[in-house]
C-alpha cells in the first residue's frame, strides 16, 4: 500500500476519533482504543500525516489541532498509531497544551 494511502487512512480515523473523543461517544472510540465528558470543539487540522509510512509495527504520531471554547491557544489531542496486519490501531492518546 502506498504511504498516500496509508496517511489517508490515518487521517479518517484520526478524524472519527477525535470527534467521537469530544462528543463523549465512548462507545466508538472504545473502537479504536480498549469518557471525557462532552465538548464541541472545532479541529482545525490533523498535524504529522506526512510522516506515516508503511512499516508494521512502527508507532507514528499524529496530532489534531482544537481551540476549546474560551481558550486562547490551541490545544493538541495525539494519537500514537501503530500499523499492524490486521490494520492500523491507536496504542496511546492523551492531550497537551
């Protein structure tokens, strides 16, 4: 699979991730990762895509990029996916300022 297509991956589930996170929607990122409470944020963008490659069993680190409401700078939830061969899974997750 070309790294494209595996950063486009990636990207969709980082995407359904970090809304699901936000909304409180424990169920489906309990799909990703084995509740915050709830919080319409805005994702400005996904930041770390151009680093995913190919590899299995190698951890990649993508970030996505909020402005909570009544803050004044951003605010990163991160993702560490690893690409095994049943597919690509969240291994970690966590917030930093």
């Amino acid at each position: 699979m070309a790294g494209s297509e595996n950063r486009k991956i990636v990207y969709e589930i980082a995407k359904e991730f970090s809304e699901a996170y936000f909304q409180g929607d424990s169920e489906t990122y309990a799909e990703f990762r084995e509740s915050k409470g709830k919080e319409t944020v805005c994702i400005n963008w996904i930041k770390g895509l151009a680093d995913v490659g190919d590899e299995t069993g190698v951890t990649y680190t993508v970030q996505a990029e909020f402005l909570p409401a009544g803050e004044d700078s951003s605010f990163y939830l991160f993702m560490d996916f690893e690409k095994q061969e049943s597919g690509w899974r969240i291994r970690t997750y966590g917030l930093e300022k």
